[in-house]
C-alpha cells in the first residue's frame, strides 16, 4: 500500500459531520459505494459515492491532528473485515439477467385419494 492509496478528509454533513480517511484499497460492495473510516463514530462505513463525494473536503487548521487520525484510523483498520465484495459483473453487463426457471405446473393436490386399505 502506498500514500497515495490513503486520504484523510473531512465529511461535512451538519451533526455528523467526521474527519474521515479513504483507503482505496480497500473493495466496497459496489462500484457506487466506498469505504471511509469516521473518526467521531471510531469506525468503518460504506457511504454512497453520489451522496458523500460533494461532502468531502481536505483536512483544515481547525480539524483533528493528521497524525491523531492517522492513529486512529490505523487501529481501526487492524480490527475492519470489509463485507466480501459482490461481483461488479451484473452492474455493468449489458446483457440482462436469466429468466428463473420454473418446474413443470404442479398437479391439482386437491383430489380426494381413498387411504381405506382393500384388504380390510
């Protein structure tokens, strides 16, 4: 991993507003979503690209140390798993998806069956 693979940020979303760090390297379940550590939440959380990219500005004077995030950001990473990523593959493909099959219609289980043993 490089330092170009990481950014420390900051989120600025009114009351939740977060330092926050992006690893690129680590895989989301979608091509639409990331991955950021939030500092004021001590944790992981996959964000939309649409909804938090806008939000998203460079570390200020006033926010929380680069090396205090830095440390922060660090345990937390050793302690994350990331849910597997899904495929990509059926976002982007151009071909749309299987019909399901179905078995064979079902007889009507709805006959009366006669369970009276003969021999009695």
């Amino acid at each position: 991993m490089s330092k170009d693979d990481i950014w420390y940020g900051f989120l600025q979303a009114g009351a939740q507003s977060s330092p926050v760090v992006r690893d690129a390297t680590l895989e989301s379940s979608s091509r639409k979503t990331v991955w950021l550590y939030n500092q004021v939440r001590d944790r992981f959380l996959e964000y939309s690209l649409e909804i938090v990219e806008p939000k998203l500005r460079e570390l200020g004077d006033g926010d929380i140390s680069l090396k205090a995030l830095d440390k922060a950001y660090k345990a937390a990473r050793k302690k994350f798993a990331p849910r597997k990523a899904k495929s990509w593959v059926r976002e982007t493909s151009a071909e749309p998806a299987p019909e399901p099959e179905f078995p064979e219609a079902v007889p009507d289980l709805d006959t009366e069956v006669d369970l009276m043993d003969e021999d009695t």
